[in-house]
C-alpha cells in the first residue's frame, strides 16, 4: 500500500493541483490534522473534497486549528480517524486529534491532563497484535519530528510512551511545521510530512520491509 499523508495546509487547497498525480497514484490519504485555520466546516470541505475528488479513500484526524464543526463534519463524511480504529487492506490505521496546550491558544486545545487521557482511550482500543499506523497530529516528544526552530521539543510525552508500548508500524504526525522529515522511535517510522503551505507532503510505502518513507516539496 502506498499513502499520500498531507498536514497543515491551514485552509488552502491550491496544493492538490500540483500534487495530483501524486494523489492519484497513492492507494490512500492521510491527513495529519490543521484542515483549517479556525476555520469550519466549509473551509474543511473545500480542502477535503478537493482531495476525495481524486482519491476517495481519505482518513484524516483534526488539528488544534480545527474547531469542533471540523470534526463533525469529518464525522458526517465517515473520515474522522480520531480515537478511531480502521481496517484497509489489512492495516489498522489508528488516531490522535488536537494537541496539547500551545502558545497560540488555538480552538482545539486540551490540557495536558485531558490529552494524557485522550491518549489511553486510543491505547485500549488499538486490537493486540496487530499492525497498525498511528495517526496523531501532535508528533511523539524529542524525535527530529517535533523540534521547533529554537531547538526544543515540544512533542507529546503521551504519544511518545503510546509508541514505545504499542509499536505501531509507523506514527504520522504534523503539527510542528519546522518539524517536517523522519526519525524512529525502536522500529516505528516517524513521519511529519511539514505544512503543504510550505510546499511539503509525504510518501510511505508499506509494500517494502522496512518501510520507505519520502519527504517531498512541490515547490522546489
């Protein structure tokens, strides 16, 4: 299986003209979470549909920039991968939404307290012994994944120990967009493709052992 995984695109779809031959050769999508920027249910649309116009199969998790209409409308849609498991061609893929506090003070924010929790409802619904990918918008803490440009981590703790104990295939995050390129934690991938505002997306083939993960820039 091939996917295409796009994050952060903060409402602008121009992005899926210049990637489409791209989009329609992956055998699925996946969006990391920031659909939007404060942005509802429209403004997620307009990037969502842009994209299932070619390739229909598409899970994606919210961001902390998605506000709530964001996810019901991914829910109406039956994509919301967030605290969520789903079976594709004998893959589980499994999902994290939101973040936890940030600077910015953005529309879906949880308290670390509240996304510690998140976090173990996802654990206890993720079958045993199964492979599966891990979808969380926040990256794992201290990987290449989740360092901001004045040099410090500021990942999830959370997700970083749901990793170490779950051994998922691979953990897709977005978030952090200086974060963009790939790191393991043990034998998981760790994949932040980076904003496609900066003309960044992602390639992950499960076909290969281990598995090959690119990062990719459209505008370079």
């Amino acid at each position: 299986m091939n996917i295409l995984v796009v994050s952060d695109m903060h409402g602008d779809n121009a992005f899926v003209d210049r990637i489409e031959p791209y989009i329609r050769e992956a055998d699925l999508i996946i969006v990391a979470g920031d659909i939007t920027h404060s942005g509802g249910k429209e403004d997620a649309a307009s990037v969502i549909e842009a994209i299932r116009s070619i390739q229909p199969r598409l899970f994606a998790v919210p961001g902390n920039w998605d506000n709530s209409s964001v996810s019901k409308y991914l829910g109406s849609k039956d994509i919301n991968l967030n605290m969520r498991v789903v079976e594709i061609d004998g893959i589980f893929l499994v999902g994290i939404g939101y973040s936890p506090p940030t600077p910015a003070r953005t529309p879906n924010e949880l308290s670390e307290n509240d996304f510690l929790k998140l976090v173990n409802k996802v654990d206890a619904i993720i079958p045993d012994g199964v492979d599966f990918i891990l979808v969380s918008h926040c990256p794992p803490f201290k990987t290449a994944c989740d360092i901001i440009y004045s040099g410090i981590h500021v990942g999830s703790e959370a997700v970083r120990n749901l990793i170490e104990k779950r051994k998922p295939l691979a953990c897709i995050s977005g978030h952090i967009h200086e974060g963009f390129g790939s790191d393991r934690i043990g034998n998981s991938i760790i994949l932040n493709p980076g904003s496609t505002m900066d003309g960044h997306f992602a390639l992950l083939d499960l076909s290969s052992r281990p598995i090959r993960s690119v990062i990719r820039n459209f505008m370079a």
